[in-house]
C-alpha cells in the first residue's frame, strides 16, 4: 500500500542516488585521510613511544566507564564535523538550482509532489541523511585504530579488551550521529537561507547566498548602526562548534524552538520561490 | 483503424457554453479573462477556454504567441490572473494534487539526465499512485531503450518514448503535450503520434496539444484553438471549421468574381488564384472553381494575416 511516507521515502532516495558522488567521495577522502595519518603515526613517531603511550591510552580508554571513555573516539571523529557542514552546504546550493538548470525541475515538477514536500526532502536530506551517510564511514575510521591497538594495549596491562574497542567505536559512532543532526535542526535557518538561494538564483547560487549575509551584515551597519544580525548568525553557526550535548535537554531548548521557526520561515520561502521561479 | 479511432473521438460541432465542452460534454477546462505580463510584455491578455472531456484541441499560435504560456497557467506552473479551473481544481492552489489527474511533456527533453530508465520508473512508481508499472514496462518493451543506461545517454528520440511510455502508464484524465516532437527525425514523430493515439487515447481521456508542425496533427485534432498575442482568436470544433471556410482554386476566368465576394485571404498557387472564405455558401462558391477543405495551416495563415491586416486598415483609419 502507497503512502506519503513511501513517497517521502522515495524523494529521499532520489537525492541520494542524484548527489551520490558528493555523498559517497566525501567521507570517502576524510577517512582514507585519517586512517593515513593515523597509521603514519603509529608506523612513524608513535611507534617509538612505545609502553608508556600505550599504558597512557589505555588508561584512558580502558579504565574509566564507557560513557567517559567515549569522549576519546568522539574527539577523534571531529574532523568529519566540518566535512559533513562542507557537503551539506554545497548540496543545499545545487539541490534546487540544478534542477531547473537542467529543466529535469518541469519533470518533478509534473508529479504529485508539493514544493513544500520537496523543499522538506532537501531540508530532512541535509540533516538527517547526510550525517547517516557519513555514519559508517566515522565507525570504520573508530573502529580501524581501537582494534589495531587493542591488543597492545591488553598486552600493557591496561585491561583494555577488543569487545570495549567495538563498544567504544559503536557507542562514538551513534553519539556523533546524534550530535550532527541536532546540530542541523539548530541549524536549520541557515539550511533555510541556502535553500531559498537555490531555489531563487539565476546562477552562482552560492555567492548569491553568502553575499546576501555579508550585504545585509553591511547595510545593518551602515543602514541602523547596529550588529543584530551580525550576532544572529553568530548564534545560528555556534551549532557548528562541535561538543558533547545534552540531546533531550538541545531537544527542547529555546534555542531549538527559535531555529525550528525560523528555519520553518526560510523552508517556507524556499518552497514558494521554488513555485514561481522556472 | 482510421475510423475507429474518429469514433472515439468527440463527436464534434455543437456550441460551446457556460461549464460545457464541444457536444454539450463536461469541460475539463475553464478558464476565463487570464492574464499573465512579464514586465511590459502581456503573454496572455484575457484568453478564454473551455476544453470539453474527451477532446484532442490542437493549441496553435506563431512564436511568442502565449501557448507556453498559457499550458504553464493550466498546469498551475505560473501565477495568473483570472478564473481557471482544470479538472475540476484550481492548478494554482493545488499544483500537486491536480498532477494526480494532468500528465504533461514538454518541448525539451526535461528527464532527469542522471538517471536509468529503470531508477526512473523506480520513482515514478512510489511517488506517482496512479502509475502503471507493469504497462510502462510493457510498453518500453516495445521500444529499444536500455534499463540501465543513464537518460542522458539516449537519443532524443529515445528519451521522448521514455517519456511518452511513462505518461501513458499514468491513469489521467489529461494530457497536456507542449511541443512534443520538436527537434526529432519524422520517423520519431509519426511514431510517437499513432502511439498516443492507438495505446493512450481511448475517448475518455483529453489532450492538448501544442505545435508548430500542424500538418502532423490535423488529422488528429477534434478542437482547434488559435492563440496570437496572448489572445485566443480561434476557438471551434474540426466540423464547424469544415463547414464554415472554404478554400476555392479559382478558375482563371472567375477571378474577379471571386475577389468581389471578399475572401478572407488569398494567394497565388502555380499561377492559380486559391481564395479561403469564412462563412459565404458552399453552393455559391462552386460557381468559382474547385471547392475544399482549407488546411489548418492554411486557416492559420489566413486568420493571423487577416487579423493583422485588419488592424493595419485599422490603425491607418484612425490616423
């Protein structure tokens, strides 16, 4: 049986299978970087280390509870924060200005979807399934070092076993996931504002984007002798600096409930520019 | 087969009224004083439309005339002034609802490039509730295009069966064709005609048409529809049109007869004076030569030209 969910579903599916190559190669290069220069530095420098920064990493994965030890591997997986900032907002320009540059827009555009489902199958793509992407990729890049040092370290004492490697892993991967997307929803005015300019712009819809923010910063100064907005794009990137949350406490903030609205604004905008603009 | 399909085709010539078609049928398309500018310029300047259910209307106009213009109004693609309805819904307030009942191809190919034919009919299939896909299937089975071959690796030809094989698996009450054939070999052309009309049409569904090559689908059309300057300024059924203008090869010696009686317009054929009437007697012009059916091409020629001459005469008038 046919739903909306089967056709959200597949809204989802398509723009995965239409970004493949920026979703896939992506997470792609960050963890064929990272596992380089992991094992150049255990190969290399930290070879010569030796007993003591296995005991030291040990200690700090092996002793303390999980959920302590977990802020090790979470740190790890930091570099993939930006990669995944980087991906979505270059999938948020091309998303709906490809499709009318291309004119593929008047095909999807004769199928029974409203702009506002489709500009909310980018929106939940940018938060939700990119990270998920990425996902397995942040497990691989965890998993790869814990489990090659794993048995070092039970060798050292430290009482660090292969079963807490794959927990450890398992556990930051989860986290990081959980992290992300929540740093997308708090995001979301800014996914809002990227989609708006996809949606809108003639061409090079990402200097129409990022020039708009420095021009409305500029004209507030000069205009009303003020940094209003300035502060607020302050607090709407703030998401991006990455840390440990509290994910039910972030859930029901403030925070969330005024990025939700003015994100909910922007998508909206997006969605009618989407209507009238071929 | 010729003739079964006439028959299923609307039985033309009655009169159009208020919320009907052409043989008092149903409309499926009402549309009354739109309006569309795109800064100076009026696209469409209070055109007026009743399309009857189970029609094949035939919407033709020179460049610029509003016919893109006026199938983006009806597919609720733009934002116009006036009274529209299609299908019962107002494509401006329920876009995505009405696609449930429109299926519509456009002048270019608009599939998405990046996509197999098979990932195509994969989506279609969950977002489209009215798709067929075992019907889409079949019919691809009769063309030579690859399931797995990306779309913009096909001929243009092959991405327009793709298209038209989509659409006719789709339950609709109406499809809309903007320029369907622009730019494919004749081969294509004719094949994509008697495939529409042979698998997809079946009397109860309606279609639009939108063309230049009006020699290629007269013989399809039940309803005509002129469009010049964003004004629609021919609206009449195939049989009406038959029985009201009259094309003459004149015979040399009844020229002068026949320039007195006014013809609508007339040109010079092989040394042959051949006249198109609106509304004068059969019987009275058989006197002059050889009597027929104009071609739509030729009705066309003669409305656009007379309808500039007219305003020429009339602006020359007024100074």
């Amino acid at each position: 049986m046919k739903t909306e969910m089967t056709r959200f579903g597949a809204l989802l599916r398509k723009e995965v299978r239409e970004h493949r190559n920026l979703l896939w190669i992506t997470p792609t290069v960050v963890s064929l970087l990272l596992l380089l220069i992991f094992f150049l530095l255990v190969l290399g420098p930290l070879q010569n280390l030796g007993h003591s920064a296995l005991l030291w990493a040990g200690s700090l994965l092996g002793n303390p509870p999980l959920r302590s030890a977990v802020a090790v591997p979470l740190f790890a997986a930091m570099p993939f924060a930006p990669a995944i900032f980087l991906t979505s907002i270059i999938y948020l320009t091309v998303c709906l200005y490809q499709d009318r540059k291309d004119r593929s827009f008047l095909f999807w555009q004769s199928m029974p979807v409203s702009d506002w489902q489709a500009v909310m199958a980018r929106a939940v793509t940018a938060v939700f399934v990119i990270p998920a992407v990425f996902a397995p990729f942040v497990l691989v890049c965890l998993l790869c070092p814990l489990l090659y040092l794993a048995p070092a370290m039970a060798d050292a004492g430290t009482g660090f076993a292969t079963g807490r490697a794959l927990l450890l892993a398992l556990d930051a991967s989860v986290l990081f996931w959980c992290f992300t997307w929540l740093n997308g929803l708090l995001m979301l005015p800014v996914i809002g504002w990227f989609l708006l300019f996809s949606a809108y712009s003639k061409r090079v819809p990402f200097l129409w984007a990022l020039g708009s923010i420095f021009l409305l910063a500029l004209l507030e100064v000069w205009l009303l002798d003020s940094i209003w907005f300035v502060y607020w794009m302050n607090w709407t990137t703030r998401a991006l600096v990455f840390g440990y949350r509290d994910v039910p406490a972030t859930l029901f903030s403030y925070d969330m409930l005024v990025a939700l609205i003015l994100g909910g604004v922007l998508l909206a905008g997006a969605a009618f520019m989407r209507r009238f603009n071929d | 087969m010729e003739n079964s399909l006439l028959d299923r085709r609307t039985a033309p010539g009655a009169a159009v009224g208020e919320g009907l078609g052409e043989g008092g049928r149903e409309s499926i398309v009402k549309a009354r004083g739109l309006r569309k500018s795109y800064g100076k310029l009026r696209a469409l300047d209070g055109v007026e439309l009743n399309i009857a259910t189970g029609s094949i209307s035939g919407l033709i106009g020179p460049n610029g005339a509003g016919k893109t213009t006026a199938l983006k109004a009806l597919l609720g693609l733009i934002d116009v002034q006036g009274d529209l309805e299609v299908a019962g819904m107002d494509p401006r307030a329920a876009r995505h609802r009405l696609m449930d009942e429109v299926c519509f191809i456009a002048d270019v190919g608009i599939l998405p490039g990046w996509m197999t034919s098979r990932q195509l009919l994969d989506h279609v299939e969950k977002v489209h509730f009215r798709f067929d896909r075992r019907r889409a299937e079949k019919l691809l089975s009769t063309t030579e295009i690859p399931a797995d071959k990306r779309i913009r690796s096909l001929s243009k030809g092959m991405v327009t069966q793709l298209h038209l094989s989509v659409v006719m698996a789709i339950d609709a009450s109406l499809l809309v064709l903007d320029e369907p054939t622009l730019g494919l070999d004749i081969m294509y052309r004719k094949t994509f005609y008697d495939r529409l009309l042979n698998d997809y049409y079946d009397g109860r569904r309606t279609i639009i048409i939108s063309t230049h090559q009006v020699e290629e689908i007269e013989h399809l059309l039940t309803h005509l529809l002129f469009i010049d300057k964003g004004r629609i300024v021919l609206d009449q059924s195939l049989q009406a049109m038959a029985e009201h203008y009259v094309e003459v090869a004149v015979d040399p010696e009844q020229r002068e007869a026949a320039r007195r009686l006014g013809p609508m317009h007339s040109r010079e054929l092989l040394g042959q004076l051949v006249c198109l009437y609106g509304g004068v007697a059969r019987q009275q012009l058989e006197a002059l030569g050889e009597v027929r059916t104009p071609a739509v091409a030729d009705l066309f020629v003669a409305r656009l030209t007379g309808e500039k001459g007219r305003q020429t005469e009339g602006n020359q008038n007024e100074n």
